[in-house]
C-alpha cells in the first residue's frame, strides 16, 4: 500500500497552528482564535477529503483473522523511527478510525467555536493545549505502533491538566480547579503506567518466540500468550477503563468536567473518553480474543452496574455540569456491553452510539456554558424560570435532553437499540436490565428540563438583581447549536453512511473476537460480494 501523506498532515495541523496560536499572542489575542478555527476546519476537511477517497467497502476477513495480511486498512504511512528497538511512526486508517477523526475535528471546531467569548486571559496558550489534546487524540486513533500508540496517548493528557487547572472555575463546596486538574492527571497516568506495563510484556513475549523485536500490531497479531494473556489484557483494559470511565474506576470524571472550562469538557466528554472504547475496540479484542471472551462476563456485569449508578448519581446532582459527567458513566456502560457482545449488530451501534453520544454531551455542556454566562451560577436549585426569559436557549435544552435520553429520531435511539438488539441473542437478562435503565434516562433528563427551564423561577429573580433583561443566545451560539443538533437528527434520520465506512473495520474486529486463533493462522479474503474467491471458481467451473 502506497504512503499516504494526508495522516501525518491530520496530526501536523493542530500541532502546528496550536503552536503558532502560542507565539502570535504577544502580537493579537484575537488572532489566536482565528488560527485554531481555521486549523480545526482543515483538519475536518483533509479528514472528509480521505472519507471521499477512502475504499470502506471491501477486503473483509474470514477464518484467518488475525492475521496481518488480513487487515481492513484504507490508508497507511510507515517510517522508521527507533529501528534498533524496533519502533516505526507507522499510521493506519479504517473505518473505525476514519469516524473517529472527523469526530474529533468536527468537535474541535465546536471547542473553538464554544471558548470564543468565554476565554479572555493567556488566550495563546489556551488554544495551544486544546490544539495539541485534539492533536494528540488523532494520534491515538491513527497509530498503530504500539510504541507511538503510547506516545500519543500520554501527550494527549498534560494539555487537558493545564486547561482545567488554569482555566476552569472551582466547585460549588470548596473543591479547587487545581484538584480536579491534579485528580484526573495522577489516574490517568497511574493507569497508563499499568497499560505500559501490558505493552512492554507483550513485546518481550514476542521477541522471545521470534528473535525480533517490534512494537507493530502487524507483528504482535496472533501470537501464542499462553497463560499470559489474560494478565497482560488486564493490563490494556484497566488503562483504557479509567479513561472509558468504568465503574469503579471513574472518581476522576465528575472532578473533571465541572471544574473544566467549556472546551475542556467538551473534549473530555466528547472525544476524549472514546479514546478508551476505540482501544478497547483496536487492541483488546484483536491481541487476546481468548482472554477477552473470559472476561466479557465481568465486563459487561461493570458496565449493567456503571449503566444504573451513573443514572442514579446524575438523578442526585445539583450542579448541571455533575449531572452531565454522571449521564456519561451511564452511557458508557451502554458501550462495554457492545464492545464485549462483539457481534456486527452491537459494534455497528456503538458506532452510531459514541458519535451520538459525542454530538449529544459536547451540545448540552456548550449549553450549561451559555446558561452559567449569562446566570452566573452551575446549580440548578438556584435556576428554574427561563422559559419565559429566552427564545432560543429553551427549546434547544429541551432537544439535546430529549436526544440524550435516547428519543426516536436522533442518533442516539439508533445506536441504543442496535446495541441492545445485538446483545439480546447472547445476554438477553442483561439487556433486559439495561432497557429499563433506560427510563432513569428519562428521569434525570427531564428533573434537569424541570429545574432548568420550569420550576420556581429563579432566572427572573437573578434578573431582577442585577437590574438586566438577560441575554439571549447571539448568532454564533445558535449557530453551534444548530450544527449538532443537525448531526444529530441526521444520524437519527440516515445512519447508513457511517455504518458503510465502518462496516469492514468492524466485520473484522468481531471474527478476530469471535474465531479462537491457532498461533499463526492461515487466511482467506472475502470479495464484497462475501464468497471466497475459490468458491466463485468453483462455481464458475460447474
């Protein structure tokens, strides 16, 4: 496959333009702004520009599926980079992470978009963490050296400290930017550790089978791990379920997202906690079928488990921003029971899920943004009563609650319900479990619609005080809003395209989960048509 020169450049832009916002403030704190909207919407378009070139459609894999001449890459760039430790800048593009790009561009835009008026100190260097966080999570979806994996994984997280800690607000009752910034570092790189560790294991294994030492997914597939499998899949998944986050592992979340400032949280919530599903997804299925299916049980048990106590924390909250963390801990739960399913149906809807899911959190925490601007205050006992003083904000919080629990129409009803129906044949107990689940859904979304919009009118109380009509929603916000909440409708209404550019990525991944590999397997490709191609002359011949 020839050098494709568009994936280094997705990750280039943001790095690039994110350092030139840092050293162009000294001159304009406007321009920064500017730069980092341009650089977010060329990297939307280099990305839309490999979707339209990109084959999706073909090459899935049959009995041989982890092998490596067996993989559903559209794109790829390889150089050398540690040879001596066998360590190349090695980029690959699929399906999966074709989605996940554009996703992480698109919201990128909105987290430029969404800072606008609301950041007005070190505004430079503000762009530039957001800039090398949206950078280093493209890294992330498109690596596959499991070294530069790594690498991006870990430069993804300090630009996400810096912008809670320096621009984020502190919480009702005490609690300080600085330790909910300084919270999410030591987990997230506690458990990076853990996932080094995993990392580091599989390669000496590897190396002392073969005498050759590599850090390539292409190299690592199908090796015999023996009674180590399961220890280093452990490993994986307990690096990508603090991110994820899996219940009992999300004390970071919560800290996090109220005290980010509004880009913060939409990249947390957004992009940031899919990094952990697409790694579930990229390396824990493929590299240890065997182990994986073992352990689905407890997986899925976790996540029934995250699907209700998220519901239920959220239904307690008072501040809207927790309220919003916790509704993610629910839906996240929602993933692992797909991801650990593994059947087409379920991982299709994930697919649909976490991009509506993305769309769905960014809008409502760009919204409790907007609402803190203009009442000054996050918690929703001291709201109520804004549906009279706004013309805009009001129906949009209602939509964006309304898709959140899942209403027919918008991408998040389809993702839920593919999820669930794929699951159903395998753990029909659970699925039932987690379908009521749905109705606390419902639940926190309207208390948050109540409190917020209806209620005892605070926001005219708060009016009143400070001797002002309040604010509407200006050209630019209801422009943001506009744009996911059409994403949504248009996920709800057509989904076939992101299902058709996922399609062999997840085809694959769900044989690789589901065919218990010898140590190095034999393969055979499908043509699209699904028949191998001995079969057709076979045919042919009779």
């Amino acid at each position: 496959m020839e050098q494709n020169w568009l994936l280094p450049t997705l990750i280039a832009i943001p790095f690039l333009a994110g350092f030139l916002c840092w050293l162009i403030e000294k001159v304009n704190d406007k321009l920064p702004r500017w730069i980092a909207l341009f650089a977010m919407l060329a990297t939307l378009g280099v990305s839309l520009m490999l979707w339209q070139q990109g084959d999706f459609s073909h090459l899935l894999a049959t009995d041989g599926t982890t092998d490596a001449h067996a993989l559903p890459w559209a794109a790829q760039f390889v150089l050398p980079w540690i040879p001596s430790l066998g360590i190349s800048f090695h980029l690959v593009l699929d399906g999966l992470a074709l989605m996940m790009v554009v996703l992480t561009a698109f919201l990128g835009v909105m987290a430029v978009g969404c800072s606008w008026g609301e950041i007005t100190r070190r505004v430079g260097f503000f762009h530039l963490n957001l800039l090398w966080s949206l950078g280093g999570v493209i890294g992330v979806f498109l690596a596959i050296d499991l070294f530069l994996f790594f690498f991006f994984w870990e430069l993804m997280l300090l630009p996400i400290y810096f912008l809670i800690a320096l621009w984020g607000h502190n919480a009702i009752g005490g609690k300080t930017k600085e330790y909910a910034a300084t919270k999410f570092f030591i987990y997230t790189q506690a458990s990076g550790l853990i996932m080094l560790i995993g990392i580091l294991t599989l390669v000496i294994i590897h190396f002392s089978q073969t005498q050759y030492l590599s850090f390539d997914y292409h190299d690592l597939l199908g090796i015999d791990l023996g009674v180590w499998e399961y220890a280093i899949m452990l490993c994986f998944f307990i690096g990508f379920a603090v991110k994820l986050p899996v219940f009992p592992l999300h004390g970071w979340l919560p800290d996090a997202h109220a005290q980010a400032p509004t880009a913060g949280s939409v990249d947390l919530a957004g992009i940031l906690i899919k990094t952990a599903a697409f790694g579930l997804l990229r390396f824990v299925l493929p590299l240890f079928p065997n182990a994986s299916q073992e352990f689905a049980p407890i997986a899925i048990t976790l996540g029934l488990i995250g699907v209700f106590y998220g519901a239920f924390l959220a239904f307690a909250q008072t501040d809207m921003k927790r309220l919003l963390a916790y509704t993610s801990v629910s839906h996240m739960g929602f993933v692992l029971l797909a991801i650990y399913t593994g059947n087409l149906m379920s991982l299709q809807g994930l697919m649909v899920q976490m991009i509506a899911h993305g769309l769905s959190s960014a809008a409502l925490f760009i919204m409790a943004g907007q609402i803190y601007e203009r009442l000054h205050t996050r918690d929703l006992t001291l709201m109520g009563g804004m549906w009279g003083q706004f013309r805009y904000l009001a129906p949009f919080l209602m939509f964006f609650c309304a898709a959140l629990l899942g209403i027919p129409g918008t991408g998040n009803f389809i993702g839920e319900i593919l999820i669930l129906l794929g699951s159903f044949e395998h753990y029909p107990v659970i699925v039932v479990l987690a379908t009521l689940s749905l109705v606390f859904g419902g639940l926190y979304s309207l208390v948050l619609i109540y409190r917020v919009l209806f209620g005892e009118g605070g926001a005219p109380a708060i009016a009143q005080t400070q001797a002002r009509q309040l604010k509407d929603l200006d050209k630019r916000e209801i422009s943001l809003l506009v744009i996911l909440a059409t994403g949504l409708i248009w996920l709800g209404l057509y989904p076939q395209p992101v299902m058709n550019a996922s399609q062999s990525s997840m085809t694959w991944i769900a044989k690789a989960y589901a065919v218990k590999p010898p140590a190095r397997p034999s393969h055979a490709l499908h043509d699209t048509a699904g028949h191998t191609h001995e079969q057709n002359t076979d045919m042919h011949g009779k």
